[in-house]
C-alpha cells in the first residue's frame, strides 16, 4: 500500500548511503562501504538510477560485473579474504554486495546476541579501499 503523497524514493537506504563511505564512483555506478557490514570489508555497489534489477540494460548489467570483479580483486589485495560472497538485491533498488570470508567467521557472538564485532568502522574501512580502489 503507499500513502499518497509520500516520495518512496526518499526512503531508500542505497540512495541515501552517507558520502563517507564512498569508495568509488565509476561507470553510472556507486560502490560504498556498507553501513551495516557482515563483514570487515563489505562493499555494496549500486547504480546512481534508483531501478529493480528488471530495469537495468546489458550493458548496465556488464559494467556491474565489471565492478564485482575489480571489487573482488580490491579486497583480494586489502584483505587476503579465503573467499567472497556475492549478494544481489533485485528491488526495488538493485544492489550487489560483496562480502570477504574467512573460515570461522559467523561466531557464537553474531549466532547468540546477533552482532558481530569487526576492527574498522566501515568509515575507516572505505578509506583504505579508497586508496586500493585506483591503483
Ligand atoms: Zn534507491
């Protein structure tokens, strides 16, 4: 149900992550430092256009993958994870997260008071992969 009058667009966690967490601007899309990581590292990349993954081109698609490839080789180098895991929101904004693994890394922490501690904030986080990003 919407509520007359209400700019659904406006509510959109992906069209509203902070600035801080950029790490890169590249091809039409965002690629941030996600607010809630799972992970030390966790990236999400999102395309500037606030559309479901139905509404993005091939070509749009392509350089998507383009980004989760040159993401996975970024936190290969920063983090030396033992593997990566993609997720794909589809909408209403698409959106694919790129998570660093490491074997043991769901802990009886994050099973029994479902938090995880991790050593960077994600703002110290997407520095660091800021300055990775480029090279
Ligand atoms: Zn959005």
């Amino acid at each position: 149900m919407k509520i007359p009058g209400v700019e659904y667009k406006t509510l959109c966690k992906y069209c509203n992550l902070s600035n801080d967490l950029l790490i890169a601007e590249e091809d039409g899309f965002m690629v941030y430092a996600y607010d809630e990581p799972f992970n030390n590292g966790h990236v999400v990349i999102v395309p500037r256009r606030h559309v479901p993954l139905s509404e993005l081109s091939i070509e749009e698609l392509y350089r998507a993958l383009r980004l989760i490839r040159k993401a996975e080789a970024t936190l290969r180098d920063v983090y030396h994870p033992q593997g990566l895991n993609i997720g794909l929101i589809t909408y209403p904004h698409a959106a694919f997260h790129v998570v660093p693994r490491w074997g043991g890394d769901v802990s009886f922490i994050k099973v029994f008071f479902n938090t995880k501690p991790i050593p960077e904030t994600p703002i110290q986080y997407a520095e660091r992969l800021r300055k990775a990003w480029g090279s």
